[in-house]
C-alpha cells in the first residue's frame, strides 16, 4: 500500500510540472534591456516556449526594449515590470507581412499591429511598465503633402493588392492619403482579454482596439499620446461583455469610443456592440470623451458610463453617425459625470455627423433610442445637441439632474419623447430650451439663468405634445417663445411664474395653452 500511495505522488507531481504554466524571464533567453539590438525574435521565442507549455507569462524586467511586432498565443501574459519600457521600432519594413485587420470599420488586410493576435483565449497585458509605440513617424504619413511619397511606395503597392476588393465600395479615398496606419493593440476574434495598470504612450493609430471579442477587461490603464491624427485611446468594436475602469486617458482623438463597423461591410458583417461598463474614469485631451460611432453599422446597446471625468475634451458624452451608416443604438445609461472646460457640447446625439440628402427609411438609415443621462455638472461652451434626421427622429431620451455653466443650453431637432427633469443651466447667449420639428416634450423643474434678456427661457418651432410643468424660473424678461404657426398642443401648468415678466411671445393664436391660477 505504501509503495502504491507513492507511486500515486509521483504522478501527480510529474502532472502537475508537465502542465505547470511557464514563467520566461525575456533576459533569459537573450534579450537586450539597454535599448540595442531588437528583441522580436526572442519575445516571439519566449512566447512559443510558454504556449508549447499551455501557456505562461513572459516576463520583462527593468530596462528598455526595442521590438517589432508581438504576436500573441493564447494562455500567454505579457508582464512588463515597473521600470520596464518596450519601444516599437518605427521602420514599417517590421510590420510585414500584412496581416488580416479592421480599420475604422472595414476589414482590410494592414500592417501588423504592434501588439496582435486572432482567434485566442486567455490573454493578457500587464505590470506597471511602459509601452511607446513611436507613432511620430506613422503620423507623417496620413498628412495630405507626403501623398507623393506613399502613392508608388512598396507598401502602397502592397496594401493594394492585398486590398483591391474593398477599395472603392468601402475605402474611397483614404488608401490615396498614404496609407493605413496599425493600431496599436488589436486582437480579433478572441475571448478572456485583460489589459491592466500599463502605461501606453505614442500610438501610430487607434491604441486599444479589440474586434469580435467577447469578456475584455481595461483596468487602471494610462494612455498618452500628443496632438496626433486619429490616436484614439479605447476602441473596442463589436465586442461583448467589455469592461472599462480606472483608466486614465489623453489623446490626440477620441479617448473611449465604443463602435461596431462601418457602412456596407459593418452592415455585412453585423456584430453589435453589447453589454459595456465604462466607470471611475478620467479623460483630459481628445475630441470626445466617450463616443460611440460614427462607424456603429453593426448597432451598439446595453451600455453605462458612470463615475467618470471630463476635463478639457471638445466634447463630454458623444453619439455620432449618418445616413448610409444604419444600426441602432439603443439602451445607454450614463451617470454621476462632472465635465469641466468642454470646448464645444458637453453632450451630443448627432446623426447628421456628415453631410447627406435625405432618402427613405432602408437598412442605411441609423436609429438613436432609449438614452438616459442623469447627474451631470460642470462647464461647458453647449449643455447639449440632440439632432436626429428628419425621417429618423431620435426617440426616448431623458435628461435629469443636471447642473451647468454653459454660453449655450439644450438644441433639440428632430426627436421625439423627450424627457427633461431637474435641470439647471446658467446659459449666457441663447434660450435655456430650443426645440425645433420636435414632439412629445416632457419639460419640468428647469432652473434657468438667462443672461442675455433678449433670449427666452424656452423656444418652440414647429414643435408638438409639449409639457411644460413644475417650472420656477428666475427673473426672465420672456419665458416662452413660439417661432412660426406650426406649433401645437402646447400646455403650461403647475408652474410659478413669478418672476417672469412676459409668458409667451409670438404667435400662440392657434395653441391651447393652459393657464393655472398658480401662474
């Protein structure tokens, strides 16, 4: 019995080290941590060890590295140590061959991204390390004036002919630039992804850019990148169950946008973007703090942004897209946001991003519904835009609880089902409200401080089925002001007025307005 029970610890012991996962110190293998030579060669080695073991962690100590592209296995973590910086070589030449991708919603076959991997499980990147993607020399070559240096040069010729299917249906124009530039972390089609406490800094394109994935965790991440063409922070597109914390983030785009394809090929395609959490965030330089689209063909839903600050982006919290992109996007909840200095809106819901004509409802005509964003303050140039098509209003929006400073206040065209409760906005050149080809208007509890006296507290143009209830407004030369005959179904009530000195300007001869006594 002894002898069995022996035998028994025996394998499990050989068991248990035949499938231990692996721990590869890079420097082990050869690598150089004094910023000479290029260690593509031996991360790939250190790799294809961890993985032929099941996996492992492939560990970097302090020092400085200089790599090309690292294609990941799944079961592998990439661990880059406080004090240790991997810096990807900027020669393009590295990045060949080009490899299967997706550019802003158009699948492609492109240079390697720096950090890349498809149909995996299990992978991560993490440490207190720095990873440089020295993006200034990818920059150079989306600039209009280098065209004639891009146009005949091998890569041209090759993403060409990689490519020549997709050029003119869903490419026009952009490949006659340059060409296109990596992103700098994109996996595709792979599960079980953590990005955790790295700094990333000098993206030659997107940053973090997750396509087809399900289960993606960025958490405690630091993204730098300087005034720089389309280095946007967070992408992660089409993907499922994404959780975004703790990050920190300043761009030369937008800082965290959530998409899902682009036109013919998102709409062909068709993986939404569905179930994502963004919280305890700060976003500084960049066009948008959160954005979702343009590229949204594919549809987003089931999305929450809370906890989060805005301090000095062009924009807070933005829905963007355009006729021809279709999808919907539908079911997002934001809440808790302090926004201070937005440069332009500090929300927007804009479907007219691009110019277009107008053109019956198809499976090119995008949808915005069910969005509902609550406890906001700060400064802002405009408190918000919400411009919907005029055969696709926007529909189900509420705002609540919100508190700004703004030089303009809410724009609503072309919506319907609008909710606005316990809003209160110091607005210096225009009317708090402005409504036009809206209806169905829930206004109550606006707090307003209209500085200029020639602007109204509330202005209707050709708008229908409005509310206007539980309103105590402070000392306004006019409250409310009709523009046009087109308006309707207008009522007024439970309402104290007295600090107004005229109700309603313009003509309100065709309008049932209700008069309570406590007005």
């Amino acid at each position: 019995m002894h002898c069995i029970k022996l035998f028994v610890a025996a394998l499990l012991c050989y068991g248990s080290s035949a499938y231990a996962q692996q721990f590869i110190n890079v420097m082990d293998l050869g690598a150089k941590n004094d910023s000479t030579g290029i260690n593509t060669e031996v991360i790939r080695q250190a790799i294809d060890k961890a993985a032929a073991k099941g996996g492992g962690t492939v560990y970097f100590p302090a020092g400085k590295y200089i790599t090309g592209p690292i294609h990941m296995k799944s079961n592998i973590t990439i661990h880059i140590d406080a004090g240790a910086e991997l810096h990807f070589s900027d020669n393009f030449d590295h990045y060949l061959p080009m490899v299967e991708s997706r550019w802003e919603g158009t699948e492609v076959t492109n240079f390697s991204p720096l950090i890349y991997g498809k149909d995996l499980k299990n992978i991560a990147i993490v440490g207190r390390g720095l990873i440089d993607g020295h993006g200034k020399n990818w920059w150079r070559y989306s600039e209009v004036e280098v065209k004639k240096l891009t146009e005949d040069s091998k890569w041209q010729k090759e993403f060409k002919r990689l490519n020549k299917d997709v050029l003119a249906p869903d490419l026009p124009g952009w490949v006659e630039r340059g060409f296109l530039r990596p992103p700098f972390i994109q996996f595709l089609r792979s599960s079980n992804i953590q990005i955790k406490d790295i700094t990333i800094q000098n993206s030659p394109f997107w940053t973090v850019n997750p396509q087809y994935c399900d289960n993606v965790t960025i958490d405690g991440v630091t993204i730098t990148n300087p005034p720089s063409p389309n280095t946007d922070g967070i992408n992660p597109e089409s993907c499922r169950n994404v959780h975004i914390a703790n990050s920190h983030i300043s761009v030369g785009d937008d800082c965290i946008t959530i998409k899902s394809g682009k036109d013919r090929s998102g709409r062909k395609i068709n993986i939404p973007a569905e179930n994502y959490t963004i919280t305890n965030c700060t976003m500084l330089s960049g066009h948008g703090g959160v954005v979702i689209g343009s590229e949204m063909s594919g549809g987003v839903k089931n999305i929450v942004i809370s906890n989060c600050i805005f301090d000095g982006t062009d924009r807070g919290i933005r829905l963007k897209t355009t006729r021809g992109r279709g999808g919907v996007v539908e079911n997002v909840r934001v809440s808790n946001i302090v926004m201070r200095n937005i440069r332009d809106q500090a929300i927007v819901l804009d479907m007219r991003y691009a110019k277009s004509e107008l053109e019956p409802v198809s499976e090119r005509t995008p949808q915005f519904k069910n969005i509902f964003i609550s406890d906001m303050a700060g400064t802002t140039n405009r408190v918000a835009r919400i411009a919907g098509l005029e055969e696709m209003p926007i529909e189900n929006i509420s705002f609540a609880n919100i508190n700004m400073e703004a030089n303009s206040g809410i724009l609503i065209e072309y919506a319907k089902k609008v909710s606005l409760s316990n809003i209160q906005i110091d607005v210096k050149n225009t009317a708090t409200v402005e409504a036009r080809n809206a209806t169905n208007l829930d206004i109550q509890k606006i707090q307003n401080f209209v500085q200029n006296p020639d602007k109204a507290v509330i202005l209707l143009e050709n708008t229908s089925q409005v509310n206007i209830q539980n309103n105590f407004p402070a000392l306004a030369e006019n409250y409310l002001e009709l523009v046009g005959n087109a308006n309707k179904e207008v009522a007024l009530h439970s309402n104290n007025f007295s600090n107004v000195k005229t109700l309603v300007k313009g003509n309100s001869n065709s309008l049932k307005i209700q008069f309570n006594i406590q007005e």
